[in-house]
C-alpha cells in the first residue's frame, strides 16, 4: 500500500500531469465535434472543465490560488449543469462559489512555510455533525427539485440529492482544511461519473473521471502532509 501512495504521489506531483488532464477533457470535448454543431452545453461544460481540473490539481496540492480557479470554474458548471436538468449536480456549485471566498481566506491565514495550506484531522464529533449535515442537505435538494418540478428520471432525483448533500459537506470540510473532506469527493465523483454518462455528457464525465483520480491523490497528499506536521 506504501508503494501505491508513493506511485500516487509521483503522479499528482509530476509537472506534466495537469497537461496530461487537460489534454484528457479536451479530447473528450473535440468527442462532441464542436465544430460541424455548436453546443452551448457542451462549451461551458468545457470551460468548467478546465478551470474546475486547474483548480482540483492545486486544491490536492494545498495551493490557495486553487480557490481563484474554482470560482470560475462554478459559475460555468453551475450554467451547464441547469442547461441539462441536473438541478442537484448544480446547485452545489453556487454554494461552492461562496465556500472558495471563505477558503481564500481561511487558507491564506493557516500556510506553513512552503505557502501550503496546513491541514487537519477531524474528530469524532466533527465526523458526526458532517453526517447530520450531509442528511439534511438530500432532504433539502428533494425539496428544491420537486418545488422547481424538474423532470428528472428516479434515477436522476437519487443521485443528484446525493451529489449535492456529498457536495456541500466536501465543500464545507475542504475549507476548513480537513483532509478528511477528500474520502466525500472520492464519493462523489463516482456518481457525478455515472449521471453524466446516464444523461449523456461526455465532457462532464471525462472531468470527473480525472477529478476521481485526483481526489486519491489529494487523500495520500494530504495525509503525507500530517504526518510531516
């Protein structure tokens, strides 16, 4: 296991690795032949995509600047998302964007000597309120679709209640600096995944496939950054 953190590790950090993401999603997006029918869906969604990778790659390195990047990146994730009646995978992102002001912030404040943010453990108690939180935030996003009446398949309705709920805590624990925050996006990722290949997105799956990866590398990161401190 001690080989695979470090194969890990060596990965998230090689220079050439957010080209290589990049490279990945762009690909995804040229899949849509963009050229011969524009998309607008497809075109945020593209736009999100790189900003969202830049952001995700810097946030796993404990790097504030990656809260710059992920405001840009909510408002076009947030916009394509709506296009496409995932009100769930969606409305996270306008939280988000106000979670990355307070990041900035809070991040900036807690930084060791190399300019990366410190990171915490978190506790029993904290784990808990994160669960009540993540309960009431799927019953909330049930509320919001069925008052919004989105036709969403049963499918649909599941999952995008649990990407937002998973979302929210993620979100909420990342800029609070725990580390424990990448184990939910892990989660969360699996089913951003599926939806968008359900609902036939391939750039946003593309994304997400790559951001799965990447929040591994943001849990062994992170953790080789506590047993340093």
């Amino acid at each position: 296991m001690n080989k695979l953190n470090q194969l890990i590790i060596f990965i998230g950090r090689n220079k050439f690795y957010p080209l290589f993401c990049i490279i990945c999603v762009t690909l995804a997006f040229l899949y849509t032949d963009p050229f011969s029918q524009f998309n607008l869906r497809y075109t945020i969604s593209y736009i999100g995509a790189f900003c969202g990778l830049i952001c995700v790659i810097l946030l796993a390195k404990r790097k504030n600047m990656g809260n710059v990047m992920g405001m840009l990146a909510n408002v076009a994730e947030c916009s394509a998302n709506f296009l496409n009646g995932n009100i769930g995978a969606g409305l996270p992102s306008i939280c988000y964007f106000g979670t990355h002001i307070y990041g900035l912030i809070n991040w900036q404040k807690n930084q060791d000597n190399n300019k990366n943010v410190k990171s915490r453990t978190l506790s029993e108690s904290n784990f808990l309120c994160a669960i009540i939180i993540l309960i009431a935030a799927v019953f909330l996003n049930i509320y919001i679709t069925e008052s919004l009446e989105v036709n969403n398949s049963s499918y649909q309705l599941i999952t995008n209640c649990f990407i937002f709920g998973l979302g929210i805590v993620a979100q909420l624990l990342l800029m609070m600096r725990y580390s424990f925050n990448w184990y939910f996006w892990v989660i969360l990722n699996v089913l951003v995944i599926s939806l968008n290949i359900y609902t036939d997105n391939i750039v946003i799956a593309a994304q997400y496939l790559i951001y799965l990866f990447n929040a591994i590398y943001g849990i062994c990161e992170w953790r080789n950054s506590e047993q340093k401190q």
